[in-house]
C-alpha cells in the first residue's frame, strides 16, 4: 500500500500468530501482533507508528481512568477466496469515530491518520485475518485522554489506538432479551448517539440484574416513558411486524447510529419491505408477541453481525421466537452482508474497501 504520512512500524520478534488457536476464538481475546498508535499534543495528531501489541504504562492520574473521556469504533475485515483483505465500511466508522469525538470533547481524527494507519496495520497483520466463513478480523480503533490531572476539563493531550483481533461469531447462539423499564441507557441531550466508553459501563449493572434472571441481554427503552424501544446493549434491535421491518430512528440522540443497522436498512429496501424508521412501543411490540404478527426480531451490530432474538420478556412474561431460518428476512439479510464482505458478490455500493 502507499501511504503518505510517515508511520515508524517497530515488528515484534515474538509473533503469537503460530500459537493461536484459530479453531476456538474467542471474542476479543486473542489479540494479533501489532497496534498502531498517533498522539495529540499542542494541538496536533502526531508521531504515528506501529509496535508491537503490549500494555500501556499509564499515570495513576490519567484523566480517562477518573472522568472517562474515551471513545472507541468496532469493525471488520475479511478475506475473500483470493486471500485479499476486504474492508467493510471503514469510511463510515471513520466519521463516526469523529462525530464521538466531538460530544466527548475529543479532537478529531485527520481522515487520512485513521485510514493510512488501518490500512499500514492490516497490511502487516494480513496473516491473523481469518479465511473461514462466519470468521473475521474485528477492528478496534479507539481514544482516549493522556493528561495527568485530576481537575475536571477536556484533556489537553490524547491517544489513538488500532488494534485487532481475529474473531467468529459474539453470540455463539440466539439471544433472549428483557425489556428494562426502570434503568436507563441514554437520555435525550446525553451521550447515547456516541461510542463512548461510559455509556458501556452504565449499562452494565441492570445487565447484570437481567442476567442473573436468564436473560443475555436488555432491550433498552426511553429515558421519559420507558414506553418506546430504543436499543440493546452491544446492537441495535430490529423487528419485523407482518411484512414490515421496524427499527428506532436516530434523530433522538439516544440511539447509536449502527453501521450494521444502515446496511441491513438499506438492503431491505433493496429487498422490496416497508421500513419504517420509528419507535416500537412497548405495548405494541406486546400485543404483536401475543397475536402471532411478530414474525421475527434480532440484533444488528458490527460484533454481533445478525443476531437472532429467540426470546422476549415484556412486563414479566416470557415470550418465545422461534427461528425460521427457511424463510426469515434477517437470515437472507444476513447472507446478503456475509457476500458483500467476504468478496462473493458485485460491491455495488462502494461497501468494500481492498487493503
Ligand atoms: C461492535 O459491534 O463493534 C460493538 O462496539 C459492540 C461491542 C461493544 C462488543
């Protein structure tokens, strides 16, 4: 690849690539061999260059570790047949990584920064990128606050990472959800749009509770009523009510704006379904439970890619999904992205970037 910026690449010389087990990934714990890092300091993004993945050495004051100011981006890569990397949608996850930034206070990324350095690291990590289907290389770009102070501002120094993992599926099968009507993900005028470190860690506690009940996962609802639908914890959700596909729309500033949730919109589109962009109540999502018009639900998100919803619990009942994988539009949609990113099909829509 060429690149015009200068990036200083230091390669390990303790590759873990031979002793990792591609059979048995599991998410987010084998890490490939190297990370890209850029700084900010006197108000610029500098010193790029690649090292050997190994941890930080941070000040016990680092200002993320007390206030939080962190942001990060998931993404994919894959190999198509040929055994050239194939990258999904970066440009979206680019600008979103910047439209974070900007709510939490973080100078944004140059373009040209994220991309020369994802594209340099890829280039050198091309042998952990797995080739199975279903299988990828999951991409975490992320930043965070350098200062060492403990008085409450923007940070005035900052850290942008890449790292890499190569990954199978997040949900090893269908998930259940609860519908949460007394905790609170995201409130109108808060931080729910952003990938921000904090909105992962509030959510945690009730998830917790919803686990500790059988559930894998909540499915969040408004920070006013509790009565509208908004979002799971690591997707957003969609659910197809007789033939019409419903997912929350975004203008709330409560939603994250999933690049999975654009392409599955637009695909069905394609496919020829109504969509509507609006909140489920609540009440409805019930009443569709109980007359039979809920014909499927699931999760879309960049970890999770399609993930099927086989269980629902809303105002303390239980009710059951079962799959119709013969006929069910998120197992069509997900073949659908699965030939877009793996290089099978025509990429008509500029969806695939080669490293
Ligand atoms: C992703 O889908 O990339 C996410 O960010 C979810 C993650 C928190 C597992």
């Amino acid at each position: 690849m060429k690149t015009t910026l200068q990036i200083e690449i230091s390669k390990t010389t303790q590759s873990k690539l031979a002793a990792t087990d591609f059979d048995n990934l599991v998410f987010g714990k084998s890490i490939s061999d190297h990370m890209f890092i850029a700084d900010y300091k006197n108000g610029e993004w500098s010193d790029l260059r690649i090292e050997p993945y190994q941890p930080l050495m941070l000040d016990p004051g680092n200002a993320t570790l007390h206030y939080g100011q962190s942001i990060f981006e998931g993404m994919k890569a894959y190999k198509n047949e040929a055994g050239e990397i194939l990258l999904f949608r970066a440009d979206a996850n680019q600008k979103r990584l910047n439209e974070s930034a900007v709510r939490m206070c973080i100078p944004e990324l140059p373009e040209e920064i994220f991309m020369e350095g994802l594209m340099t690291l890829l280039d050198l990590d091309r042998d952990w990128i797995p080739n199975k289907p279903g299988y990828s290389l999951y991409i975490r770009p992320f930043i965070f606050a350098m200062d060492n102070y403990l008085g409450v501002r923007p940070s005035e120094t900052y850290r942008f990472m890449i790292f890499t993992c190569p990954v199978g599926h997040y949900y090893a099968k269908p998930v259940s959800v609860k519908v949460e009507q007394k905790y609170t993900r995201a409130a109108e005028g808060g931080t729910g749009f952003a990938k921000a470190a904090g909105n992962y860690a509030g959510s945690l506690y009730p998830a917790l509770l919803a686990q500790k009940n059988g559930y894998d996962q909540l499915l969040w609802t408004d920070a006013k009523t509790h009565e509208n639908i908004e979002e799971s914890g690591t997707m957003n959700v969609m659910f197809m009510i007789n033939d019409t596909l419903i997912t929350a729309p975004t203008h709330t500033g409560t939603i994250l704006k999933g690049i999975t949730r654009d392409s599955v919109l637009h695909l069905a589109k394609e496919m020829g379904y109504v969509v509507e962009e609006r909140f489920l109540k609540v009440a409805e999502l019930e009443a569709a439970l109980k007359n039979g018009s809920l014909q499927e639900a699931f999760g879309t998100g960049t970890a999770a890619t399609i993930a099927h919803i086989s269980k629902i619990n809303v105002n303390g009942t239980d009710f059951e999904l079962p799959e119709k994988p013969d006929y069910a539009f998120s197992h069509q949609v997900l073949k659908k992205l699965d030939d877009i990113k793996y290089g099978r099909t025509e990429d008509k829509r500029g969806w695939i970037m080669k490293v």
